[in-house]
C-alpha cells in the first residue's frame, strides 16, 4: 500500500484518487505522522502532497525523517518537492510571489518516472510535458546525489531525481487532469517504480469501509437521511452492508417527488436490501406550510426547515430508542469529497446568493450524535461505481441529480397539489423517452447524452384545440442541459424527433396541460433550475 503524507494541499485526495485509478491501495494521513507510524505501516511508497497557499510561509512543515529512512520510493509534489530538496541537502529560494497555470515542461535525461511520458517533442528532439504548475518558492539548488528531471525557463528545476534511492519530486501537480501526462506518471510511479501489485478494486474498497464502519461504530445504533439521491443511497446500502439492523433509514416524503420515487426508494431498501426504513409521509405538512407562497427564495426556505424539522423530530425518537432500538448514537451522512471541499476547504466565498441550498449542515450537533461519514474521501464517480458494487441499480446509481426542494422549484410560482400531480406525470413522459431514445452516433441514450433533464410546470394557461373543442389547459417547460460540473451548463439540442414525440405524448396522456415548450437558455445568465 501507498502511504500519502498530506501537507495540507487542496488537491492531495486528487493524488489519492489517482492512485486508485491504478489500482493500487492507498492512504492518506498528516505530514506530522510519527517515525513509528510509517514503521508500522509498511509501504511500498511514500508521496509527498503539495500544500496550502497559506503554508507556504511556514517552511518549518517538513516531512518525518523516517520518510527517507524507509527504504521505499519516494514521490515529492510541488512543496514536497521542496521540503525533500531542503531535508536532504539541497536549497529553496523561497518568494512570496506564486505563479500558477499551464506550462510546458521539459523532460531532461531518462528517468524511470518519465521515460517515454511525453505529450510533444521540440524540432531538437525533447520531450516536452504540458502540466498545471504552481511555483513561487523553487528549488535552487539540487541535494546531493540528486539530477535534474525537468526543467521550464522560469523553473529551472522543476524535477529532480535519485534514482539510486528512487526519490523522485516535480515541481507541477501530475494529480490534476490538466496535467495530461499526470495520471501516467503517478501510475509509473506506483506500479513500476515502487512495483505495486495493480490488483486493488472498488470491491475491496467495500472490505475496508466496511471493517472501518464497524469499528467506528462498535455495536451502537446509526440514523441516516435517505433522500433517494446517489450519494445517500450508497452511503446507506455500505452501512447496511457493515452493521445490518443497527441502522435505522429516514425518508422524509416531502410530496414534492417524482412519480413512484417514494415507492421506488421503499422497494429498493426494505423490499430487496432488508434495511430499515422509516418513511415519513409529510406531504400535508409541506403543502400546507407552502400554500400562497410564491417567492422562489422564500419556499427554498420553508421546505428546507421543514425538511429539517420534520427529520429532527424522527430522530430524536429514534435517539431516544423507541421501535425496540436501545437509541442511536451515530448519524451517517452521504457527503462525498467535493462536498467537503465545497463547505470548508476553500477559501472564495460566493458574493451573492444566486439560490440557497438545502443544507443540513450542523445537524448532528443539534442532535447530539456523531457523524458518520463513509463517503467523505470519495469522487462522484468512484461513489457510483462503489454504488454499482454494492448492487444498486445502475438506473438509480447513474440518474441525474435531483434537487433538495424536489418539485419544489420546478413548478413556478405558488405549489399544488393539483400541479405537482400535472407535473409529475408529464415529467415521467419526458424522462421515459430520454431513456429510450438512442443517439445513432454514440449508441447511447439521451439519458446518458445529458447531464440533468426535467419539466418544469407554469402555471399559466394557453388556448389549444382537442378533436372538435376548445382547450384551455396548463403549459410545461422541458429542460435538458449538457455540463460537466452544473456551474455553466449548455441546453441540450434533443432531436426534433424525440421534442416531437414527448410533446405528444404529454399532450394526449396528461389531461390538463395542451402545450409544451422546450427551453434554449444556456447558464449562465439562466440557471439550471427555474427557481
Ligand atoms: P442551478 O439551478 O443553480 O442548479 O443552475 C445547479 C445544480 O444544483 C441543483 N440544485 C440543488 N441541489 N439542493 C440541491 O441539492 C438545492 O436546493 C438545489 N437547487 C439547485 C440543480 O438541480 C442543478 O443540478
């Protein structure tokens, strides 16, 4: 296994998830680990994580000396770069004046890490790297026994390497995308330097989270909140899978889901996994506390407290042990990495609120429980492949993300029963053809071809004609976008075709909407959602 020393860099799970991508095991702890801890763990290689723009003042960070003792190889990564070229004799001329970007990189000699790793070569035969740099602070000098492994004009040292010792260290980041080589090299690196088997596999994954869950937890009860969402879902499925009937589900029904999803969700986790599930039918409660209220910012609000209030009261029962259960003591949550990084660890704070989220941060304090968070390390697509390995469904594991307000914000203006109804007939319609209909080119469908697709009700009225009458019916909206991170996203061009039979069809089967539009704005400057 690979034992990743983290000092503190935005980017060190990235190195980890690279690391996995190869197949190999890996962990990541503090810089500050002990000789004997990195005795004991026994790895088969060490990799030194960048750091933190604010730490790069404190040059005191320094990697144990065990590190360099070990007998293992050694991967340094920007300022583990520098803190190996000062332990082990060479010299950091240290700037407060920090570059970050693309550059090009080249490749001197070869080294085992970047032999035949190259993503151009110059007229006079160099190979050249194209990498995501940050650099400021550089080493100036190589420690003894060291040579140069790359170099740009501006960072005359941006690689260096004993391959005697197998110490290697860069400069850039090959853990970030933007580093095309980056996941070639750390593959090189863990494979073929330090002769990592390659056999580790989300399947293993599962064996380790779960021995790690029932450690943590020992023989105490767990409350999670299912929402019928991705990471909730798998958070669930691997916590059942490690204690069974010490978790108890919680499934707040808010009446603003899609068609059968609340069924579906029930059938899925009681009927096929047998976990507990407590399902809560609040939809009264939601549609009453919404009734006359047509402000988007304001029914974000009420359903997110409500939602809060209404999971609080269950688990506070559940704490107090009712059910026969001795009382819980734990809540688990589905937080994945991103969200992590999203709520603490950077430092830019959105100016304006364009929508507030859902957040049901801070809830385990309330309630006195200690968190669980199972998923805390992972990337959205080893969450789904976890999913996969678990047996979830691959329709639930792969579905577009679905907001906390649900229908909420997707029918426009005051929420009814009446259109929540409407709305999630059609919105079936739309997602049944998406489904069904295959892109000739890829293979795939326009499911799969678009990142998140829903219709979103009006409540407007508009003239049509049906047989011999006159209508005077509802409008919907159909909304399919294309984006990689839902920060900009590009409406989807769906083929007339598809337009024309979803249209159709939701005209002709749901009774009380006579128009169907389809919407063609891009985010920015409209957001994904209406509200
Ligand atoms: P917008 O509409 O802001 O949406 O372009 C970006 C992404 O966020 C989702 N979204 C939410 N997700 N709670 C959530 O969990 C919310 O309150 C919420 N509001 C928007 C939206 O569906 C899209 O994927």
């Amino acid at each position: 296994k690979v034992l990743i020393l983290d000092f503190g860099s935005q980017v060190t799970q990235l190195i980890a998830r690279r690391v996995r991508e190869a197949q190999v095991y890996c962990e990541i702890h503090p810089n500050d680990v002990s000789d004997d801890f990195i005795k004991a763990f026994m790895p088969k290689a060490i990799i030194l994580s960048g750091s933190h723009a604010s730490t790069y003042e404190d040059h005191e960070l320094r990697a144990p000396a065990q590190v360099w003792q070990q007998g293992v190889p050694v991967l340094g990564i920007c300022y583990g770069m520098q803190t190996m070229a000062v332990q082990l004799g060479g010299q950091v001329s240290w700037s407060d004046h920090r570059e970050f970007g693309y550059a090009e990189v080249r490749a001197h000699g070869h080294t085992q890490l970047l032999s035949g790793i190259e993503d151009f070569a110059t007229p006079e035969g160099h190979g050249m790297l194209k990498v995501w740099m940050s650099h400021g602070d550089k080493v100036s000098a190589l420690p003894p026994g060291f040579k140069l492994m790359a170099s740009t004009p501006s960072c005359p040292i941006a690689g260096m390497a004993d391959e005697s010792r197998h110490f290697y260290a860069v400069q850039f980041h090959p853990e970030v995308t933007h580093t095309l080589k980056g996941e070639a090299m750390l593959r090189r690196f863990v494979r073929d330097i330090a002769g990592c088997q390659g056999d580790w596999q989300m399947g293993s994954y599962i064996d380790e989270a779960v021995a790690k869950i029932r450690e943590q937890v020992g023989d105490e009860e767990v409350i999670l909140g299912l929402s019928g969402g991705v990471d909730s879902s798998v958070a669930a499925a691997l916590i059942h899978r490690a204690i069974g009937d010490q978790l108890t589900c919680v499934f707040v029904d808010h009446g603003l889901l899609r068609l059968n999803e609340g069924d579906a969700v029930m059938e899925m986790f009681e009927g096929k996994l047998h976990a507990h599930v407590v399902r809560v039918d609040a939809s009264e409660l939601f549609l009453k506390e919404l009734a006359g209220v047509t402000d988007p910012e304001q029914k974000r609000k009420i359903i997110g407290r409500l939602f809060v209030d209404v999971f609080k009261a269950e688990a506070e029962k559940l704490k107090a042990g009712d059910r026969g259960h001795k009382g819980a003591k734990w809540l688990a949550q589905g937080t994945i990495y991103p969200d992590v990084v999203e709520s603490g660890g950077t430092k830019t704070k959105k100016a304006t609120t364009i929508k507030s989220h859902h957040n049901v941060g801070g809830l385990p304090e309330q309630l006195g429980l200690k968190l669980l968070e199972p998923l805390r390390e992972l990337f959205k697509d080893e969450v789904r492949a976890l999913g996969v390995a678990l047996g979830l469904p691959a329709e639930m594991v792969y579905r577009h993300p679905f907001p906390g307000p649900g229908l909420g914000v997707r029918i426009l203006g005051e929420v009814k029963k009446e259109y929540a109804d409407l709305l999630r007939r059609a919105d079936a319609i739309f997602i049944e053809e998406l489904r069904g209909w295959k892109d000739e080119a890829t293979g795939k469908s326009w499911y799969e071809l678009t990142s998140q697709a829903f219709t979103v009700f009006l409540p407007v009225k508009s003239v049509g004609v049906m047989g011999d009458g006159r209508t005077y019916d509802y409008v919907v909206a159909l909304r399919a976008v294309q984006t990689s991170d839902f920060m900009t996203a590009d409406w989807a061009e769906l083929p007339y075709g598809l337009l024309k039979k979803v249209s159709g069809r939701i005209i002709n089967e749901v009774r009380g909407i006579n128009r169907v539009t389809y919407d063609v704005s891009s985010k920015p400057p409209a957001t994904i959602e209406w509200e």
